[in-house]
C-alpha cells in the first residue's frame, strides 16, 4: 500500500489548496489555464482535487438573487436593493473561504472570480465598472490581497467589466462581521466605514460591487450607500457566497 501511495504521490506531487488532497483535477483544467494565463499572463498558482472542484456547484438561477439586507429597514432608500449570490455558504464553499481569508490562497479567490464572471456573463449581468468592498489599511498588510479585490478582478477580465479597485476606501476600522450575531450591530459595525475616493467620479455609472460573502448584507449595503450617495445611476451587489438560502428560496 505505500508503494502505491508512493506511485500516485510522484504521479500528482501537488495537494489540494483546499482539502489536502491529492490535486487529480490539475491535468484536466486546459480552458481554465487557458483563462487564467490570459488574465494573469502566467500559469495559475492553485491546485484543487476533483471532489472539491465538483462541489462547486451553483444554485438554480431562480435561487440566486436575494435582497441584499437579510432584514431590511424601515425608511431606507436602498431597502430594494438586490444581490446576486449563486453559491451557497457551507461545506467546500466555507473551506475555500477561510483558506482564502486565513490561510493565503489567493489563487482560490482567483478561480472563484472567474468561476464568477462566467456566470454573470451567461445571465447578461453587465456594468460599467467591477469594484470590491475594501480591506482596512491592518488587514490587507495581514494578509497581503484583498480577496474582495482578486474575486471583482477576474469576474470583471472574464465578463468584460473594466476593473477599479480604488474607488471606495475603508475610513476605518470595524470588527470582523462573522463574529458579529446581532443584525443591528453588525450594522452598527460599519456604519459610515467606507468613503468615495476623491479622484473618482461616480456619477451615472452602473457599478458592480462583489464581496466574497454575505450573511446580513450590511456591508455590501453600506458601501453600495456611499456610491449611490455620490450619483451612481445603479449598484448591482455580488457575493460569490451566503448562508441565506433558505429551503423556500427566500431570504430570511
């Protein structure tokens, strides 16, 4: 048995990114290199395992969008505003998330954007510009990238959405939302955390603004505020993921 395991470990050196397993899907990915070689100009920095690769699978077009507030506010002007989300939060999802967040696996957040524009594209989701809710100054030296920023990025080189990545700034500090139960405090959380950076005009631009995940809404909600405040015509939210798909398709 371990001559065996010795044969495939020389056979496929490489491990999963995500689960440790063995990465027997890298040989069979020639479009998605095809893909990432022209977005990024070199071969791509991640390798992934058939069981993780056939997890990804998204929910029915018709589970896809959500109101982008889990429990929306009386008298918000931006109560109707929408959430495009084809992944639901939990298994392999949940793990290429945190590996991504916690444990530097940018080339991971770089297959989910891409895996994002292609589905954006096929339902004809178009905008002027991609730009990602911003990391603070301290989190972004944590762990290098924004993840937000390496989702938007490809999603927009895949659909044919120019990329900015400079357009909000976070002014401050806020504790980190997963650890946050209370709707009201998460909301409480990034109150006025985001500002329009000053170079950039807005005004009558269809935007596109992805995170990588939702529960609440709140921060999509707050930073998309910031953009329609300052004359945005329409922002389109997006999240690669939530744990809001409940079974009758309604956002709770």
């Amino acid at each position: 048995m371990n001559l065996i395991r010795e044969a495939v470990d020389i056979l496929l050196p490489f491990r999963c990114d995500v689960c440790g397993g063995l990465a027997d899907a890298d040989n069979d990915l020639t479009e998605l290199d095809r893909i990432y070689r022209s977005i990024y100009g070199d071969s791509r920095e991640f390798h992934i395992c058939s069981r993780c690769l056939g997890s990804l699978i998204p929910q029915p077009p018709d589970r896809r969008w959500l109101l982008c507030l889990s429990d929306p506010v009386d008298g918000d002007p931006y109560a109707d505003m929408g959430l495009y989300v084809p992944f639901a939060y939990g298994g392999v999802m949940e793990q290429m998330i945190h590996r991504i967040k916690f444990n530097g696996r940018r080339g991971i957040a770089r297959l989910l954007g891409i895996l994002m524009g292609s589905l954006i594209r096929s339902e004809g989701i178009c905008a002027d510009l991609a730009i990602p809710v911003p990391l603070s100054a301290a989190r972004m030296g944590e762990r290098g990238y924004n993840q937000a920023g390496e989702i938007s990025y490809a999603a927009g080189a895949v659909s044919g959405i120019p990329f900015a990545g400079d357009v909000l700034v976070r002014v401050r500090e806020t504790n980190r939302q997963a650890r946050i139960r209370s709707v009201a405090e998460r909301a409480l959380n990034v109150s006025g955390a985001f500002s329009l950076n000053g170079t950039w005009d807005v005004s009558g631009q269809v935007i596109l603004l992805t995170d990588d995940v939702a529960t609440s809404g709140h921060t999509l909600r707050e930073a998309a505020g910031v953009l329609l405040d300052n004359g945005a015509r329409q922002v389109l939210c997006m999240a690669v993921a939530s744990n809001r798909h409940a079974n009758n398709a309604e956002p709770f």
